[in-house]
C-alpha cells in the first residue's frame, strides 16, 4: 500500500491511496475460498468450482466486501503510517477499482491539532478532604434508622415526616375534574425535602377524608419536560396517615447489619465507610481540577466537525427518544460547552499517557474483569455482564492508569474541610445503605 498525505485545509488532511494488485488479488483470492467452502455450485463437485466461476457468480458479493473490508483496512493503515489522528469519519471518494488492478481512492479527513503537551511535573494543584464528623456518623445512622422503620395508622392531621397516602386528581381552575385524566394513587412523605415547594407546604396537616385542592408551578428544569413550566391545580384526599416509628439506636440495631455488631461496632463501620467514601470524592474532584489546570496550560483549537458530530448525535438521540426536541440555538447552548470541555480533557489525557507510557490491552480488561470476580467471589461473565459496554470499561481503566502515572508527579497540598453532609462528585447525597454494605449488611439495609 501507498499513501500521499497532503493538506487541504486548516486541521484536514486528504490522503491518495493505491493498493496494488499483488495486494488485491490477495482480498480477491481470500474471497473465492472462502466462497468456495461455502457453496456448492450445479455441475461441480463440492470445493471444485474453478476460480473465474466464483468470481463471477459472486462478484456483486466480492466488490462490496472490497468496499466494506478492504478500503477501511488500507485506510485504518494509512492514518496508522502517516501519523494521521482522524477527528471525523472519513470521507472516501475518487474510487477506482477493476478486479485484479490496483485499487485508488482519496480520502479526506479532520485531525486533531498537533500539541506539545507542556511540562505538568510540579504543577501546584489543592485536594480538598472533607472530615468526617460525628454528626456526620449521627445523620447517617438515623437515616439507617428510618429505612427500617415500622409505620403504624394515626388518627391525626399528618406532621412532618409521616406518610400520607393520598388520591389525587387533576381539576380545572374552577374545581372540576379534567376530561381525559384520571385518579392516582400517591404515597409522600409529609414535608419531605424531595417534594415540590406546593406539595411540600400542603402535606402537613391534612386530615383522612378531607380533600385539600393546591396550584402548582412547575419549574422550568423538571425532570417531566410535558409539564415544565405549566401549571397545574389538583385535588388531594388524603385516605391514610402513617406514623414512621424507628427502632431504638442500640446494640440490637447494630445486628441487624451484622450479627457480630454492636453499637459501637456500627459506628466504627459507618466511620470508616464514610471516610473510604470521602477519599474517593476527593481524588475525583483532585482529577477534575487537574484536567481544568491542563486545559488553562495547553490550549488549543479543537475540528469544528468533532463538535458538529457531537451535537448532531445529541439531536438524533433526542429524536429517537421522542422528546421536544429544542431549537438550534438551546442545544448549542446547553450542550456545546460541556462538548467542548469533553472533547479537550480526552485529548489531553491521550497527550499524557503518550507521555508517561500508558496504554490498555484487551488482555488488562481481561486480567482486571478476573481480579474483580476473585474479590467479589463471582464468575468472570457475571462482572462482565454487569459491567457493559466493554469499551467503556477499556476508558475507565485507562483513566485510571493516566492519573495514577500523572498525580504523583504533581505537588497536591492537601485541604481538610468539614461538611454538613456527604455527597458525591455531582453533589447528590451519598445512599446511606452504602455505608454498612459487609457480608449480610447489604441484604438488611436494602
């Protein structure tokens, strides 16, 4: 194979390929064997079919196999030789191809820019740690609590935190059901924080068998995007409430996690729970604020077709979902920054692994897939069933190794900071039951 690289524009390259014909015919004779283990054709004996028959009772088959296999070969080869990182799909064109003659095409693409990455060793960067407090301990151990609650019937207005179960209808302005709409079934929890503002004000107090009607605005970032920003009026009739009684914080509390816990044995286990939850939290938002350290040092301009592509797959997933799909103007605001951001800190931790030597085999996936089911006492297909897209787990393993070769080299001052709540990278709230996950804990809490 043979390829001429030449410019065609600011970050695109256009390549001229020829395959000889040794090269061709070599496809070309792949093929006829391949059919002729395959078939049978009337007035030969099986596997004796001379060549040029195959060849022309197969040639639709034989030259789209040429486009479909061989072209994307030759140019997976190209880019490969000529150094060539593609940031678009490649466009082929200029095709010549008669069988047993050499094959031509050009083919044009987008690169990613060439970046000499600077020099990050010593670069000064903060890891935050937040402490782990008592009251920290306390709060999640009364959320344990409350997971495992009993409810028992009141025959009062509902408080704070009980559970009303409730049947709601959607009503006009004046009162009136809504035609085409039915009753619900609902179960809240009185004053509850995941409420909305409405709900939240009028579940406590309410009566069974004494409707309450509210209004309600739904904010503009709700997760129904049929009722962002509408406004709704309903009737509420509570029929039951339920008082939440949780069991006394004590050593028999303990075992329902473990039958070896006692208290004291519980808060250590949600200490240290809390504290390996803590330490992750801060080596994500370490890694976060290292990639924003090495966008600021190194910046560079990325192919606009990286990013059309982006956005137009964002478009076309909206579309299969069926959702209201914005106009240009909204995706590219809602979308094109976090985009951007992406594509840049991939870029450049492909820039440092080439730097520090890191690379993923299929054979690390394997290696780490079995380590896994060692350790979680587990069969290897089960992890990897569990565990997906396989090149997505390839990423997250080389993330991992690129930071792991990076941070050491950097010069991380650690911050202790205390926290009224622990909460993940994105700030949700961590899940309690979490915490106590150890053998039969696990089954318990959830």
């Amino acid at each position: 194979m043979q390829a001429e690289v030449r410019e065609a524009g600011h970050l695109r390259r256009e390549l001229a390929v020829e395959l000889d014909a040794q090269e061709v015919n070599r496809f070309i004779d792949g093929m006829i064997g391949a059919f002729r283990r395959r078939y049978t054709l009337p007035g030969f004996r099986p596997g004796k079919a001379p060549d040029a028959v195959i060849q022309a009772r197969f040639q639709d088959e034989i030259e789209r196999a040429v486009l479909s296999e061989l072209v994307p070969d030759a140019i997976r080869q190209a880019f490969e030789e000529h150094a060539v990182h593609p940031a678009s799909p490649p466009q082929v064109s200029q095709l010549r191809y008669r069988p047993r003659e050499p094959l031509t095409f050009t083919v044009r693409v987008d690169v990613w820019p060439t970046l000499e990455l600077k020099d990050y060793a010593g670069l000064k960067v903060e890891q935050v740690v937040e402490e782990v407090t008592e009251s920290d301990v306390d709060r999640f151990l009364a959320t344990m609590q409350e997971r495992v609650a009993e409810t028992v019937p009141v025959e009062r207005e509902s408080q704070a935190g009980d559970l009303v179960e409730a049947e709601i209808e959607t009503i006009d302005a004046q009162g009136r059901p809504v035609a085409g709409t039915e009753k619900e079934t609902i179960v809240m929890e009185a004053g509850g924080a995941n409420l909305l503002p409405e709900f939240r004000a009028v579940s406590v107090g309410l009566a069974a068998g004494k409707p309450r009607e509210l209004e309600v605005r739904y904010p503009e970032a709700f997760n129904d995007e049929a009722l962002r920003g509408e406004l709704r009026h309903y009737r509420l009739t509570p029929k039951r409430i339920q008082e939440k009684k949780p069991p006394p914080l004590d050593d028999q509390f303990a075992k329902r996690f473990d039958p070896n816990l006692d208290l004291d044995g519980l808060r250590a286990r949600v200490r240290l729970r809390l504290e390996s939850e803590r330490r992750l939290q801060a080596r994500e938002r370490l890694e976060e604020t290292v990639v924003e350290r090495l966008i600021a040092e190194n910046p560079f301009e990325l192919p606009a077709t990286a990013v059309e592509g982006a956005l137009a797959r964002i478009k076309e997933r909206l579309r299969e979902e069926d959702r209201p799909l914005p106009s240009d103007a909204e995706i590219e605001s809602a979308y094109r920054p976090r985009i951007e951001r992406f594509q840049r800190r991939d870029f450049l931790l492909e820039k440092v692994a080439e730097r520090e030597g890191v690379a993923v085999t299929a054979e690390d996936v394997e290696a780490e897939v079995a380590r896994m089911a060692r350790e979680e006492k587990r069969s290897v297909e089960d992890v990897r069933k569990d565990l997906g897209d396989a090149e997505r787990f390839r990423q997250f393993l080389f993330e991992r190794r690129v930071f792991d070769a990076l941070l050491p080299k950097l010069e991380v001052r650690e911050v202790k900071r205390k926290s009224s709540q622990l909460v993940d990278p994105s700030g949700r709230p961590v899940a309690s039951e979490t915490v106590v996950e150890s053998g039969e804990a696990g089954k318990e809490s959830s």
